[in-house]
C-alpha cells in the first residue's frame, strides 16, 4: 500500500514538473509566383530582362521553430527560442550551412523586471521598431524601404548576441542589445551596439532606435563576413541601392517609426530613417555616405476577411566621393490579403520604383568604385537581381499557411 501511494506521490510531481514547462512547435509555409520587369546582376546597368519564377517567403518568410519555457518560480521563466528559415520552392535551408539561421536565443524572463536573452537574435532596434515597419503589410520582399537600407525588415540578424528588454512601464519599453566580436585586443571590432524605447497609448504608438554595426578589420571590409550582423555567410543588406558602400568600416542608423488606428478598419503607419555608411582606411570609397528614407503605409480591412494597403516611401542620398547628382529612389506599393481562414489566407502584391541622379557602384574585385547611375531595387526581394535601368516594376500572388 505504501508503494502505491509512493508511486501516486512521484506521478504527481511529476505532472506538476511537466505543467510548469512548455515547447511549442510552430511555422509557415509560404509559396508563390512573382513577376520582376527588368532583372540584371548586382552592380549591372545593362542586360536587364523580365523574369517569371516560383518565389518563397514572399507574406512571411518561410521557417518553422521551437520556442518554449520553465517556470523557476518567484515570476521568473527560462525561455528559448529555435528558428530555421527554408525554401518551400525547393526545400532548401534558409541559408545554407545555418540550422537555426533566423533565432538561437536562451535566457530569462521576469514580468517585473524584463527579459535577458543571448545568442543569435534581432537588435534591440529592429524588435521595437518593426510594429510600425512598412514590411507588415506590404511585405519586406516588395515593401521594404529600397535594399532595406534601414534595416526595418528581417535581413539584419545579430549572432554572439545578449539582449534586454524592460516590461512595459505605462506604456514605456526600452531595450539594448551589444553583439560581442571577439576580436583579441580592440574590445568594439566586429560588434554590434543597439538600442531603442517603444511608447503605447491606446490607438498611437511611436518608436526610436539606434544601431552601429563595426566591421573586425581595422580599415573598412564586408559587412556580414566580417562582423556579428549577418545573414548567413551572405553580406546582409547589400543591394544596387548600397552597393558601391559594402566596404565600410562601419554602418549607423537613427530610425523612427510610429502609428495610428483611426478606426477598427483603418490606421496608418510612418517611418523616418537615417542611415550612414563610414569608410575607413581601406574601404573603396572615400567620404561617409547618408541615406534618409521617409515613408508611410495606409491599412484598410473592409470586412473581416480582407487587408489591403498601400505605401510609399522617398530615399534620397547625400552628395558624396565625386557624386555631383545624388541618388534618390520612390517606391510605391499596394497589397491585397484574403483569409481563408485563422491560418490560411491569399496574398497579392504590386510595387514600382522609379530611381534618379548617381551612385556608386564597386570594381569585381572590390577595391575601388565608380560613379554610375542609380538604378531600381524594389524591396529587398531584389537585392540580388536589381533593375539595369531607372525604373523597375514587380507583382506576385501566392499562399500562406501558418502551422
């Protein structure tokens, strides 16, 4: 009789172990067909042709993941979230040789006073900005501010990184994040530094943030390859927009981003951002280069099922290392998005961009550049096929299921 009661004891703690802990097992799915008008190689004014291809990710990237916690008592939680990008078109990983490419975080959480989390995961910057991004309804692959210069979309992913974010203290969040480089001897080499406040009152909300990404090498070297911001092994961000500045020492944003719901039907959204790139030593261009991005992003739901939108935003660049017409870049775009259901839905998505005035643009081997004039790159879905021309036009339609 004592055993059994043992026996019932020890099952008893251990269903309570086991609702105290959680994992959740999440994703999305998401395929379509896009149409680009004019697709050339990256630094290319010439050859440009239109493309129809299978495009992934284009709504919400494709992912699935693992995220969970355990309660430690007193308030207190253990979190961790897993998170793999793929391609549905073909199956491939998100970025190749990266099992979790897009999050790989553990830390703690307390709702008095906030959470610490370390590993790879997005700046303090882009957590509290994104609410009011354009990329939430006109997507970051057509959407997004021209190259997502600003980084308000999900390129820019920090590795060796620790994050804190405060709860919300009457509507007030603030967050700082510093991703380590680990370069022996220069403690800020390779790092990068971010940080942001977030305020909340009702139907306004408003946002500010910072962030400074520093290559390891001590004269200026590629950004993603030599610093702990990256996208894979792929130099994140770089696109016909920047392309000519990827040699930069460092690079530094200001953002800030807010919005408002009139109504249950209708709220609009804005962005500012500036966005400098800095040269050292031995970069291949010579002055620091500005890029000032403002945009607004108009939602109406008609009736429950259906979102459309529409944006625009204007990217000028300063005049700089021999440029006497400086470059400057307007974006419209509309979205359409029918829900199927709470998980499935229709997407469809149309954007232009009509370029001007010069920028700079690098030699293959990447130790010097020339001026050339500013071409298309709509979003960041084209970073790596830009327009050969001024103007670019892009459309696609697809389905997306969240699991």
């Amino acid at each position: 009789m004592k055993k059994a009661l043992a026996t019932s004891a020890l099952g008893l703690v251990a269903l309570g172990a086991h609702a105290q802990s959680s994992v959740t097992l999440y994703g999305i799915v998401d395929t379509g067909i896009g149409y680009q008008s004019s697709q050339t190689s990256l630094g290319s004014t010439s050859g440009g042709r239109s493309a129809v291809k299978m495009v992934n990710g284009i709504w919400a990237g494709s992912r699935f993941g693992l995220k969970g916690g355990e309660d430690l008592g007193g308030g207190t939680k253990a979190i961790f979230q897993l998170e793999e990008g793929f391609n549905s078109a073909t199956g491939a990983q998100g970025v190749s040789g990266l099992a979790f490419n897009r999050q790989a975080y553990v830390g703690l959480a307390n709702a008095t006073y906030g959470s610490l989390t370390a590993g790879r995961q997005y700046t303090s910057y882009y957590t509290l900005l994104s609410p009011y991004s354009p990329t939430n309804w006109l997507t970051g692959a057509y959407g997004a501010h021209p190259g997502d210069l600003d980084s308000l979309d999900t390129l820019y992913r920090a590795n060796n990184s620790l994050v804190y974010t405060s709860p919300s203290m009457r509507g007030l969040t603030v967050s700082g994040s510093y991703s380590i480089g680990g370069v022996a001897g220069r403690t800020n080499a390779g790092s990068t530094i971010s940080g942001a406040v977030q305020y909340l009152n009702g139907p306004f909300g408003i946002a500010a943030g910072y962030q400074r990404i520093n290559n390891s090498t001590s004269g200026g070297g590629a950004w993603g390859a030599d610093s702990t911001t990256s996208n894979g092994g792929a130099q994140a961000g770089v696109s016909g927009i920047n392309n000519g500045y990827q040699t930069a020492q460092a690079q530094q944003r200001v953002a800030v981003t807010g919005g408002y719901a009139f109504t249950s039907q209708w709220d609009v959204s804005f962005s500012y951002s500036n966005v400098q790139y800095i040269p050292g030593i031995n970069s291949a261009f010579r002055n620091e280069a500005i890029f000032n991005t403002a945009g607004a992003v108009l939602h109406f739901k008609p009736i429950t099922a259906l979102d459309l939108a529409a944006g625009y935003s204007y990217t000028r660049a300063t005049e700089s290392n021999g440029i006497s017409s400086s470059a400057s870049y307007q974006q419209f775009n509309l979205s359409q998005y029918y829900s199927l259901s709470k998980r499935t839905g229709l997407y469809a998505l149309e954007a232009y961009q009509r370029a001007g005035g010069q920028t700079l643009a690098p030699n293959k081997a990447g130790t010097a550049t020339s001026i050339i004039n500013a071409t298309a790159d709509i979003g960041d879905g084209q970073n790596g096929a830009p327009s050969s021309s001024r103007s670019q036009f892009a459309a696609g339609v697809g389905i997306i299921h969240r699991f």
